[in-house]
C-alpha cells in the first residue's frame, strides 16, 4: 500500500478560540489515529477575525477512511467542525 498526505481543516466556533489549545489537542489525535511523528499545523484566515487551522500528516493508505478521525476533531473543545478537505498518495 501507499502512503497518503492528508491535509484536515479545522474550524474554531469563536474568534477568540485557543488556536494553540486546539491545534495541540488535534495533534495528539491526529498522531494515534495515524500512527505517525509529524503534524504540520498551519493557520488561515477565513472570515471576520476567524481563522481554520489546517493540519497536514501523512499515513498509510491501507489506514482507510478519515471519517472516524474528523469525528473525534469535532469533540476536541472549542471546535465547531473538522473535514478533511485533501488527500493525495505521495511518490517515492
């Protein structure tokens, strides 16, 4: 199997959110779910002061679905949605 590069954009309810809070919390999940080292967190603008918080990882294909994984993002406090929004096989 290959492995996949996956990029999931979470989004805060609030403005005012603890983006670090936040991003740190997904990260550790992100880590389990994928069995992997490496979470790259970037933060983006979307509208009236709110930002997305994008965290790109790789994982196994065989790994399958992402679905269980946004599910448990959206009960991580302070966040109103997660949707994984890019998934591409990697070469090499």
């Amino acid at each position: 199997m290959a492995t996949v590069g996956v990029i999931i954009q979470v989004v805060p309810g609030s403005p005012d959110a603890d983006f670090d809070k936040i991003s740190e919390e997904c990260s550790k999940l992100i880590k389990a779910y994928a069995e992997t080292e490496r979470v790259d967190v970037k933060l983006e603008p979307l509208a009236f002061g709110l930002k997305a918080i994008k965290l790109l990882f790789l994982m196994e294909e065989e790994k399958g679905d992402t679905e269980p994984l946004e599910d448990q993002l959206k009960k991580v406090d302070g966040v109103q949605n997660a949707e994984t929004i890019d998934v591409r096989r990697t070469i090499g």
